[in-house]
C-alpha cells in the first residue's frame, strides 16, 4: 500500500486491512509524512 501521508492516508487504511486478515506491504521509499517523526510513528503502528 502506498499513500501521499503515511500518519493518515496510509496508516488506517492498513490497520483496516490488517484487521481484515490482509497482508499489508508498505514500501517505505514511496510514501512520506508531515515530518520524520509523524512518519517514522505510523510505520510502528502499522
């Protein structure tokens, strides 16, 4: 999955979708957040 924001496009998306017995990939190279943090944080949540 990707998405422009990680903290918010992409992380609900994901967690949804995890929920749903998904396998979830998340290439890091091609999505960004707000700032390194916000987008460092999502990617643990996920």
């Amino acid at each position: 999955m990707v998405a422009p924001w990680t903290e918010a496009c992409l992380t609900f998306p994901a967690l949804d979708a995890l929920a749903e017995d998904y396998e979830v990939f998340v290439p890091v190279d091609a999505v960004g957040g707000t700032s390194v943090a916000a987008h460092e944080a999502a990617l643990r949540r996920i």
